[in-house]
C-alpha cells in the first residue's frame, strides 16, 4: 500500500508543478496584455471577456468530469493576481496637458493609492499635507486637478481654504458623504468640480472591479477623460446623485458598521474564547466573525466619523434599534406564528435575490483549514 500510494503521490506532484509552471506562464503573457493594454489606453478590467471565458472554461470543465466551480474558483483567483501584476505596465496617460495634481491629504492611506495610480499614469503628482499649507499657495498655484483626501470630520473646512484655485482647475473629493462636501466645493470654486467615493479601503492591489460611485458637480466636460482614466484602472463607475448617494450610504456603511461594533462590544464583554468559536463554526460563519473582526483591525476615528458624518444615520440606527425591540417582544411572547410571517415578508422583499444571495454566499465559503492558518 505504502508504495502505490507513493507512486501516485509522487504523480500528484508532478502534475501540481506543471500547474505551478502554466500559472507562470499564465502571468507572463498577462503581464504582456499589461502592457498593450497600457500603450492603448485599454481598461485592464473587461467585464465582456472574462465572463465569456468563465463561460468556455466551465463547459470544458464539465465535459472532461471536472467540476465547473472548481476551475471558476481557480481563474478568479488566477485573475486576481493577473490584474495586480496589469498595474506594474503603468496606465495611458489620457490628460498629458493636464497641469500638476495636487492630492490633499496624500500622505494619508487613500491618498497613497490614488498618488500611485496617478503617476502610474504619468501625471505630475505633488501632495499637499497637514504641515504644507505655509506653501499651499505655491503648491496649488499651476494644479490643474486638486483631489481632497482627508478625514470626514474636516473635509468641509480644508475645501473652504482653497479660495485661489486657478479658475480651470478641477476640483475633487474622495469623501464617503457627498452632499456636505459638493455643495462645500461648488461654494468656494467656481470651475469644475466633482465628487467621488471610492468604495474600498486603501489595502487593495488593483482597481479592477472596485466600484467608485461619483456625482457630478459643475461642467462635467472638464472631467469626462477622468472617469475614463478611473476605468482604464479597472473601476466600475457608478453615477448617482449626492443626495441618494447619502442615503444608501445610511444603510450600506453607517447601519452596518454600527451593527457590527455592537456585535463587536457584545462579544468582548461576553468574553468567549475567539479559537472556540471558529472551531466550531462553518465556513459561512467564520467569514461573517471575519468580517466584524476586519472592522476592529482598522482605524476607530475613521468607523466613528462615518457613523457619526450624518444625523440621518443616528435616525436610521434608532429605527433599527426600535424593529430590534419588536422581534425580542416576539421572543418573549414565544409567537413562532409571528416570526414566521415576519420572515416570508422578508423574503418576499428580496425576491429573487434570496436565491441568488444563497448560491453567492456558498461560492464565498473558504476551506477551513487554511482559513484557520491565517487566524
């Protein structure tokens, strides 16, 4: 038994670096695509391409008895890698006129990534930080873009210092809130302006696939090669106005962050042991303890200032807050009837996308073992 087991072993090894050896040239040729790509002006992301070779892949997967999820699971990850090492080709450059950009803020963790892919692509990049602004007029006197990329809190008032910009200059912010900070832009600058929200954190390797949700401000044929310079990265753009942009941000960070530093606080002074709990837990749910421990790596001014940039967060929290008291009174009262009809009207709201959501999350469950590995 030893033997056999030996030779065929030593025949999964081989295999496993002829695999190692197309990988490698799997990147090469990337690495080649990076660099077309790069000349032309192509965006590194072509949602169109991938999704038909997922297609192709997953037949022929099929047809010689591998399951498809399991070379889908393999190529996006390759594909992962692929857009990292499309970055280091740098981007075309599609405003070379353009004068210098200043990123206020661009000692900052935002500010670095954004100072990167900007000169990636060629632009002058220069950074304005907290202990500049004795030279802030001679940094900010030829910008032909300035990017605010500051904390929440002071957002508003470093917009309201920037009072000489050259009249051509674009204006731009990277802020989770939009309505505050554009309408702050469009008072103290009276040529372009725009407002962005990227919609990541700083410890990205590439834009590809990264939403950016932006809202036009003023003579949005000024900014029309940055959008397209943010796609050319790989970002998906999406337009909204600032004030639905508030408000989906109610529910998309501020709700959710907040749940998730209650169940944080609740867990902490509950005291359990973290190695118990992922011991006994499923993929699924190892991912959502992951999920609220990623929150509590990370910086507690910057979660505070977006739970706190809004009163209509505070009013959106309170009314969580009251249905939370509603479905304990179910408990109390044990009415399983209740909770029950309570719960098909929940999935009758998201209709279709239950379903759908089911077989993502499943998509989304990581081995335990090298889950446990990196915990």
């Amino acid at each position: 038994m030893v033997a056999e087991l030996s030779k065929l072993r030593d025949q999964i090894d081989d295999v496993d670096r002829q695999m190692v050896a197309l990988l490698a040239r799997r990147l090469a040729l990337v690495a080649e695509v990076g660099h077309v790509k790069s000349v032309h002006g192509v965006p590194i992301y072509a949602p169109d391409r991938e999704a038909a070779m997922l297609a192709s892949r997953r037949e022929e997967a099929e047809s010689q008895g591998v399951p498809p999820d399991l070379i889908e699971d393999i190529l996006r990850r390759t594909m992962r890698e692929s857009y990292t090492s499309e970055n280091d080709s740098g981007f075309k450059c599609l405003n070379p006129e353009l004068r210098s950009i200043v990123i206020i803020g661009g000692h900052g963790q935002l500010g670095k990534v954004f100072c990167r892919l900007f000169s990636l692509s060629g632009y002058q990049v220069k950074v304005l930080g907290e202990n500049d602004w004795e030279q802030a007029d001679g940094i900010l006197s030829d910008a032909g873009m300035v990017v605010v990329s500051v904390p929440i809190d002071v957002t508003e008032s470093v917009i309201a210092r920037l009072t000489n910009l050259p009249l051509d200059c674009l204006l731009v912010d990277l802020t989770s809130v939009k309505s505050g900070p554009l309408q702050a832009m469009m008072q103290v600058h009276s040529g372009p302006v725009l407002g962005l929200h990227p919609m990541f954190g700083p410890d990205i390797a590439s834009l590809a696939k990264q939403v950016i949700a932006y809202c036009d401000g003023r003579h949005p044929e000024s900014y029309q090669w940055l959008l397209e310079q943010l796609q050319i990265w790989g970002a998906r753009l999406n337009r909204i106005s600032a004030m639905e942009h508030d408000q989906g941000m109610t529910l998309i960070q501020a709700l959710r962050h907040f749940t998730s530093f209650v169940y944080g606080v609740h867990l902490a002074e509950e005291n359990p042991s973290i190695e118990q709990l992922l011991s006994l837990s499923s993929p699924i749910y190892r991912l959502e303890l992951a999920m609220v421990g990623r929150l509590f790596a990370q910086d507690a001014n910057l979660y505070a200032d977006i739970i706190l940039s809004s009163p209509q967060n505070i009013t959106m929290i309170k009314r969580f807050h009251q249905r939370f008291g509603e479905a304990i009174a179910l408990l109390d009262e044990q009415n399983k009837p209740e909770f029950k009809v309570a719960f098909e009207q929940v999935s009758s709201w998201f209709g279709d996308y239950a379903q759908h959501f089911l077989v993502e999350s499943q998509g989304l469950q990581i081995g335990r073992a090298s889950c446990r590995e990196r915990v």
